[in-house]
C-alpha cells in the first residue's frame, strides 16, 4: 500500500494514451439510438397503443391494462432488437444517485416451457425490495414495501454496460401508502401544479396557452483525476474529496487552464461519454475547461424540466462509468481539492408556453412587455418570499464548502437582473400612487428586449457571483452543487412560482372585479410586487465583505451550514406552501427533513473517520519515520563531535515534526470523543448540528492544517499519499 502513490505516478507513462473507441462521425447518427422515443414507439406498437401513450406521455392519461400489455410488448421486442434480455424500472431515491433492480424477459410457463416476456403489470409497476433505501421513517411507520411506477413522459432507453445491456424504465418511488421516497414525485407534481398556475395568468394575455412547461438546461461542473492516483487516495475513493493535501506550488493563479486546450487523454475520456449520451438522448452541446486546474464543464441543449433532470443523473452515472474506461476517474463533489475552485451546477430555468413563448424572453411590443414583466416579477418575489427555501433546496454536506465558504456563489440569496431592468422596475415602482391609466403605456413601450445583449455582457464578465441571476431569457440558478440532482432545486423553484403566481392571479382579479382594467391591475401588482421583493436584487459583488454586511442590514438571511438550512422544509410556511399545491404532504416533509439531515450526519461522520484512520496510519508513521532518520543524524554528528550549531536546523525540525505530531494525534482523539458525543444524541437535528459545529466545526481545520504542514516538510519518498501537485496536474 505504501507505494501504491509512486506505482500509480509510474504507471501513469502507460496509461495515459487515450483510450481508442469507436466515433460515429455525425451525433444525428447514433442520436437516440438506445431511447423508445416515440417515433420508435411507431414502429413498434399498434395504433391503439401508440395513441394511448402519446395520450398518457403528453397529457398524462392512465394507460390501462391492455394498452399496457401492448405497450410492454413493443417495449420488449424494441430491445430485444438490440439483444436486451433485461429490464428494471430506473428511479432516484433520495441517495442522490439512481437505482435499478434488474429482472430478466426469460421466464417459464405453468408447464415449464420457457419464454421470453414482458407484461404490462411488470412494465407499470414493482415492488423493489427496497427496505435499504432511505425513507425517513415513512415505510417503518407503514408497510416495509414501497413500490414504482412508469413514468411515461420520460422515455425508456436502453443502458450498455460493458457487454451487458438492460432496458431502463424511469419510474417514481412511492410507499406502499403513497408517500414519495425520491426525487422524481415531488418534481413532477410541482410542474403539474406550475403549469396550472402559470396558464391561468397566460390567459390575461393569450387565450390560446393551454400548457406551460419548465424548461431546464443544466451545466455540469467536475474534476477529472487519474484513476490510479485516486485510488491511492482512501480520502478521495470514500468521500469524493480530499481531507488532507497541500496546495500545489502552481494553483490556479495562472488562470492558464480556463482557456487552456483540453488535455489529450481527457479529451478522449469527453468523446466518449458524449457518445454515450447521445445514444441515450441526452442532448450534449458543450464542453470545456473549467478554472481550476483540472477542472470541466459540460451542457446540454435544454429541455423540459424532468427530462432534463433525469438526463443529468443519467450523465453522472455513465461519465462515472466511462470514466473507468479511460483509466480515470470523475469527480463530482462540490470541493474536492481545498484552495482551488469547487464546482457546481447551474441550473438554466425558463417556463416556455405551448404557443411557443418563452415566458421569461423579453417581448418587443407592450404587449408582449407586460407578459414578460408579470412572470420576471413574480418569480422575483417568489424567490425573495422563499429564499429559505432555496437555500435548503440546495443543502448539503459538499456545498456547505462552495455556499457559506469564500466562494461561489454566497449562501444569501440574492437577484441579479442587470441594469437595464434594474432601471425599468424602478420606473414601474416610482408611478405615483400606482395610478396606471390607460394612456399610460410608456413603460411597456420600452424595448426591454435590448436588455439582453446587455445581460449577456454581464453574464461573461462580472455577476458570477450572483446565486440567482437573469441571463437574458432564462434565470440561472447558480448554487446548485456539482453532485447534487437537480431534483430538488427544480421542484422548489417550481412550486414557489406555482405558488406565487396563484396569489398574483387572485389579487389581479381582485382588483379588476372593482371595475378597474385588466392592464392596471397587473402592473398594480406588479409595482407592489416589486417594491416588496427589492430587498432581494443585488447587482455587486456578492463574494464581498460589504455585502454580507448590507444583506443583514436588508433582513437577508445567511445561513451558512446544511443542519439549519433544512429547518426551511419544515416551517409552517413552508408546510402551507408545499401542501396546498400538492407537492409534498407534512409527514413526506418531516421525512424528508429527516433524511436529508441523515444525509448530512453520514457524511460528516465518514469524512472524519477517514481523517482519523489517514492521520493514524498514513501521516503520523510518514512523520515519525522522518523524525527518526533526522534523530540518527543528529546523534551521529553529536557522536561525530560536531559543534551543535550543525545540526541545530535538524533538532528544529525535529521539534516542530514532534509538534505537528502532538497536535494531530491530540486532535483527531479529540475528534473522536467529539463523535462518541454526538452519537448519543437521539435528536436528528441536534445531531447534525453536533456533527457540524463540534465534530467538523472544531477539529477538521486544525486537524488538516497540521497535516498539511506535515505534508512541507516530510521526506517526499516517504509520503505515501499522492499530492496536489500529481492530482491536479499528472494525466
Ligand atoms: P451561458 O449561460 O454560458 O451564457 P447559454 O446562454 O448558451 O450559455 O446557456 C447555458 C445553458 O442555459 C444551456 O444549458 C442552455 O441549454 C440553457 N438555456 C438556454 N435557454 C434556456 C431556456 N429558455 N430554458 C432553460 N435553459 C436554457
Ligand atoms: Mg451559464
């Protein structure tokens, strides 16, 4: 094990010749290959069927029992087309990855003959044998099944395992008495509940709207390592990061890396994956370097929100996957190197009209102005009504290091619009008394539709450090991390604005039931709406000093750390919130509550065991090895009868080694009486907060900090986990 660091930088000459795989030369040529897309499902249903699930795809009608069997029967022979002989439904439970169960078409007859089959039962719903997934307490209180259910709006695709390959179903995850143990429910019932709210508004100024998705477009932040230096890290291979490892003497302070060319092998390593996603629908667009060393990015073409969503846990799966291939590994964690950028994923959120509109794109006649300026403002409130929301929407272990620590984005949630509309909502708000009258159209006469070129501008150069910003026909929701689905965020911002928009509808008719015109009503609200969300735009720096101080001063919350960020799932607000627009019920709120903190407790716990354990059998005996070869020296050139100034540099080090020594072991027993502490709390929350401030709060920074330290001054030869320098910079 002691050499597995100088093995894995030898053996890097060998491996670093990209790995060769078949390309196709167009993507338009493998583009879907392995998804039952529903030109496919033409081929391969009968009438009856293909119109009973292009029914229950589109307009979500049930598909019964025969039209299932039907279904299930082109499903099967689509596959086996491909020499599928397996299928499970695919679901995210809320382990944040996903899950599959895999069954095979091969079953025998009541006369033991044997067949290939796939009924319409298998293809609707299961029963996992689930009792392992994380449930809060819901199936304990209940039944100890949950089950899933075909979730026909994403389509099945096939997945290629090495020489293996398995028809995938995507499916929600229920209990057995209904409530929702993944991602996919709640996320789907908020678009129901979003496009509800929103085409009800669209009638003010389009009769025609009879359907509003949300759009997502994601961008996947990740580092990408060396598989056998990695795994020469137990830090990396359990966590995701490193808790130990000192800055590298070239960081990130070149900047050369952001527009550097995309080094060879990982060049290789991005065909590849990308390859696969196509193949599986995902609609790849682009890629490049990152800031940190290391450091990538990739983003699709955007796409109606649960897709989108369930392309992207796709996506980390099959780049974990390839990865393997190419001999390296991805990182998805939010920090997996301190002092260099941590990586996250922006969410691109925009709601389009099935007329065709983009909702949140600018328009160019008054119009147009007003539809655009009543969703850009309602969801201005709807994120500044429910900034704590968002703020546990994105929680975690992983992005308690990018929110809350010196980096992007901050943990206070603020707006970024730009100046351009920063200007046209003040106009709106100083209208005196809010008196629009008919003649009044100046505003919306305005060409709102020039601020784009305007916020792309900004988008590239200076308000990166905005969490929630407009970038010209969409909003981009930037604290999302790098390894979380996007579940989560999604069906917060989704029901906050399904939410808002009920109020908005209802205070419009309000006013308009007191004989006022449909046009001065809204921009009443509009005005009100904006004057009370204004705490929540900011369009400075929002890494600054001064803005954590004006952000207090504005009533803005900063809530630094996971444990208390998910009080938000579980206030009265909230509850009211998710509740009356059927998203999650209290009991799947307090479970969820639960879990999440779970989450956080597990992890927190892993990261400091890891610690101990490396800081025990990697560090110390490096350490005390050396403090033993400087010993030997000293007490030879005593021996030699050297004057003692000699070796005083020697007995220095000596000394400072033994106090690194001192502090770590110190520490890390520290640490562990600090866990043995927090155990015994039975309260969840109490616990997390434990894990937090005490067991992580307390030693972590000064347990690394001596390490690191360690790190300077032992013998390289000696120093058995890989460093920076090698991580980052060896490919
Ligand atoms: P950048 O943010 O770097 O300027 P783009 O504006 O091209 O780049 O888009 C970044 C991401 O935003 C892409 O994933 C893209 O698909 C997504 N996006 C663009 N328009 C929309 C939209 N209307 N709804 C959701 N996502 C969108
Ligand atoms: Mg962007």
């Amino acid at each position: 094990m002691s050499s597995s660091r100088f093995n894995a930088v030898n053996n890097l000459g060998k491996t670093t010749a990209p790995v060769k795989f078949e390309t196709a030369s167009r993507i338009t040529g493998i583009f879907n290959e392995n998804v039952f897309t529903l030109k496919t499902a033409r081929h391969y249903l009968s009438d009856d069927a293909y119109k009973s699930l292009l029914a229950s795809t589109r307009g979500g009608k049930k598909i019964d029992r025969m039209m299932g069997n039907q279904i299930a029967n082109g499903l099967r022979a689509w596959a086996e087309s491909k020499g599928v002989t397996h299928f499970t439904h695919w679901f995210q439970p809320l382990t944040g990855s996903s899950a599959e169960k895999h069954d095979s078409f091969f079953t025998l007859k009541g006369d033991g003959t044997p067949i290939e089959e796939f009924e319409g039962t298998a293809l609707i719903q299961q029963e996992p044998d689930a009792s392992s997934f994380p449930n809060g307490g819901l199936r304990a209180t209940f039944e100890a099944r949950g089950y899933t259910a075909w979730d026909p709006s994403s389509p099945a695709f096939i997945m290629e395992i090495g020489q293996g390959k398995t028809l995938c179903i995507p499916t929600i995850f229920v209990s057995y008495t209904g409530e929702s143990l993944d991602t996919k429910t709640p996320l789907i019932k908020a678009l129901v509940a979003l496009d509800k709210a929103a085409v009800d508004v669209c009638q003010y100024f389009d009769k025609n709207v009879s359907k509003v998705t949300a759009t997502l477009g994601w961008e996947q932040e990740y580092f990408v390592v060396d598989a056998g230096l990695a795994n020469a890290r137990p830090d990396l291979v359990l966590t995701g990061r490193t808790v130990f490892g000192h800055a590298p003497a070239k960081g990130q302070q070149l900047e050369d890396h952001y527009f550097g060319a995309i080094p060879e092998r990982v060049y290789a390593f991005m065909r590849d994956f990308e390859q696969e996603s196509y193949k599986l629908g995902i609609p790849l667009r682009t890629r490049h370097n990152e800031v940190a060393p290391a450091q990538f990015e990739c983003a699709p073409i955007f796409e109606e929100a649960n897709l989108a969503v369930d392309h992207n846990t796709l996506l980390m799966d099959v780049m974990s996957r390839v990865a393997k291939r190419h001999n390296l590994k991805v990182l998805l964690h939010e920090k997996p190197f301190a002092g260099i950028n941590g990586s996250g994923k922006h969410n691109n959120w925009s709601l389009s009209t099935d007329t065709g509109v983009n909702l949140l794109a600018p328009g160019k006649t008054p119009k147009t102005n007003l539809m655009f300026l009543t969703f850009f403002v309602n969801i201005i409130k709807a994120v500044h009504d429910y900034a704590d929301l968002l703020r546990a929407s994105i929680a975690s272990a992983g992005n308690d290091h990018r929110l809350g620590a010196n980096e992007a984005p901050p943990a206070i949630i603020s707006i970024f619009i730009g100046k351009y509309l920063t200007d046209v909502l003040d106009q709106v708000e100083k209208r005196v008394g809010g008196n629009f009258d008919e003649t009044d159209e100046a505003i919306l006469k305005l060409d709102i539709h020039k601020s784009i070129p305007e916020l792309l501008l900004d988008n590239t150069d200076r308000n990166r450090t905005s969490p929630f910003a407009f970038t010209g026909t969409k909003f981009e929701f930037r604290a999302v991390g790098s390894a979380a689905n996007c579940a989560n965020a999604m069906t917060t911002i989704n029901g906050i604005m399904a939410e808002t928009l009920k109020k908005f509808k209802l205070e419009v008719d309000g006013i308009i039931e007191k004989g006022e015109k449909k046009e001065v009503a809204i921009m009443q609200v509009i005005k009100k709406y904006i004057a009370e969300s204004k705490p929540s735009l900011f369009e400075g720096d929002g890494y600054s000093e001064e803005w954590e101080k004006e952000a207090e001063k504005r009533g803005l919350a900063n809530v630094k750390t996971t444990p208390t960020a998910l009080d938000a799932y579980v206030t009265k607000k909230a509850k009211a919130l998710f509740e009356e627009n059927d998203i999650y019920n209290h009991l799947e709120l307090e479970a969820r509550h639960e879990i999440m903190l779970e989450d956080y407790i597990k992890k927190v716990q892993i990261e400091a065991r890891v610690m101990g354990d490396l800081a025990s059998t990697h560090i110390l005996p490096a350490a005390i090895k050396y403090q033993n070869i400087l010993l030997q020296n000293v007490n030879a050139l005593k021996d030699a009868g050297l004057p003692e100034s000699l070796y005083a540099n020697q007995k220095d080090i000596i000394v400072k080694i033994s106090e690194y020594i001192n502090t770590i072991s110190d520490n890390v027993e520290k640490m562990i009486q600090a866990r043995k502490k927090a155990n015994d709390l039975s309260d969840t929350r109490a616990k997390a907060i434990a894990y937090c401030d005490d067991v992580k709060g307390n030693y972590f920074d000064v347990i690394r900090y001596n390490v690191d330290k360690l790190e300077l001054m032992v013998d390289d030869s000696l120093w058995v986990l890989p460093k920076y320098r090698e991580l980052l910079f060896l490919r």
